[in-house]
C-alpha cells in the first residue's frame, strides 16, 4: 500500500538535492531540473494526501507542495534570468 508513496518520498528527495546543486552552479539546466523537480514534488504530495490517516504523510505532504511551488518560482525566476 506504502510502495509507490515510499518510491516517491525517494525520488523526490533526489531531485530536490540535484535540483538545489545544479542551481548552486549557475547551471543552464537549473530551469530544467526545477520543472522536473516541481512535477515530482506535486506527484509525491499528492500521493501523500492519500494517506490521511497518518500525520507524517500529510507533514510530507505539505512539505512537497510547498517545494513544488518553490521550484516552479525558480524555474521562471532561472528563465528570466537566462
């Protein structure tokens, strides 16, 4: 039942932590890696609202939404700046 929210606790914990290196470099990519990391971010708090029942997924929940939104302003501040 936990699987897929654990597989996506994992990847976006991943993606967060390239995303966040690759803008510490001033990458051309930082755009790109934060639209991915926002769509991640999105799909692991969505599938942690699933499990209402447990307060550490609707605390991970928020936490994900919250990045999303974050990444999705970078991916738009990065391609200003570009």
């Amino acid at each position: 039942m936990m699987a897929h929210c654990i597989q996506l606790d994992m990847e976006c914990a991943a993606i967060c932590e390239a995303a966040a290196q690759l803008m510490s470099l001033g990458s051309e990519r930082a755009q790109d890696i934060c639209s991915i990391c926002a769509a991640i971010c999105e799909a692991c708090g969505a599938e942690c609202r699933k499990h209402s029942h447990m307060e550490h997924c609707q605390e991970c929940a928020e936490a994900c939404l919250h990045c999303a939104a974050e990444c999705r302003k970078m991916a738009t501040m990065t391609e200003n700046v570009l």
